[in-house]
C-alpha cells in the first residue's frame, strides 16, 4: 500500500470505520467520511458512542484524526493542534482527541520508543487538559483491534491482496457449512 499513499489512506479510513462501527453498533452520532469523502474539512472522524471498546473506542464522544505519512509524531501534533483550535473549549473537556497511523510505534515516530516517544507524546498532550482524553492507536494496536472483528479481517486481507472473496473464510463461515453438512447425514 505504500507504493499507492492515495489508496492507502482510502484504505485506512475505511478500515477504521468498519472497526469503529463493529466496535460501537448503535452510537448517538457516527461520521467517519468513506474513501470518495476524504480529505473534508474537520475531523477524520466523529463517533458519540453509547458504549466503548477499551482500549480502542472510548465511551462518549471522540473526534479522530488519521495519518497515513511517515512522519507519524509530526502529523499527530499538527492535527491536534489543529482540532484543538478548532473545538471549542467548552467542548473538548468531553471528547477524546484519538490519532490513528497504520505505522507502528516503534518505527516512524520520532525516536521510535527511545524514551516512550509516543508514550510522551500522549502524556505531554493529558497534561495540557485540553480534552477528556488523548490517544494513538498504531499498527501494533490497530492489529490487536482488528483481531476482534475476524469479518474486517476478511475483508482487510481480500483490499490488500486482491483476493477473490472465495479465497478467504472466517471460523464462522466455516463452521455453519461443517453444521450444514452434518444435518444433512442420516
């Protein structure tokens, strides 16, 4: 994907809003623009949700910010410092400020974790009390998240490579044609 930085960021948006929208079914607002929408003015993403999934969708309201470069901590300053000027005051206090970049924190982020660099990143942004909460999910977390919905895996696995649908299966399919196969013995 990072031969193509348009699709890629396509496919990350869209990654994100079917884990945000598998991860938090019924929110009060979900507002995630899909592939032919990106690049809008304002957040990357708006999600009110009635309830989480910790550690990646916080309960309440979060706005979302996603970074597809390779200059992750650089891009995560300027979007919150962007949607912090943005917001107004009155209202971050409520919302989680989250930055999304498919680079792991190990790699791409200045000084990798060579004093927790994105450890303290978030920490120096907590200590600002600009917002309820602020977070980075990376590749490293990204993968753990998206380990809990094995259909956004499927279809994950089928947009990077290419794979015909057939190709791929989920315990879960497999496991209604094993039932249907029993059923039909004697």
């Amino acid at each position: 994907m990072r031969g193509n930085a348009e699709d890629a960021q396509r496919v990350i948006v869209e990654l994100i809003w079917r884990l945000v929208a598998a991860s938090s079914p019924n929110p009060r607002e979900r507002r995630f623009p899909l592939p032919d929408s990106v690049g809008q003015p304002g957040p990357d993403g708006i999600l009110d949700a009635v309830i989480g999934l910790e550690p990646f969708v916080p309960e309440g309201r979060s706005l979302w910010e996603i970074g597809t470069g390779l200059k992750a901590g650089a891009k995560a300053t300027s979007d919150y410092n962007d949607l912090t000027k943005a917001v107004p005051e009155d209202s971050r206090p409520d919302a989680t400020f989250i930055f999304v970049t498919p680079l792991s924190g190990r790699r791409e982020w200045p000084h990798t974790w060579k004093g927790n660099a994105q450890a303290a990143w978030v920490k120096k942004r907590l200590k600002l009390n600009e917002w309820k909460d602020v977070r980075v999910i990376d590749a490293t977390k990204m993968i753990d998240w998206l380990h809990h919905f094995s259909a956004v895996e499927v279809w994950l696995a089928q947009k990077i490579r290419n794979l015909p649908s057939g190709q791929v299966e989920i315990p879960q399919q497999r496991w209604n044609d094993l039932r249907l196969l029993v059923n039909r013995l004697p």
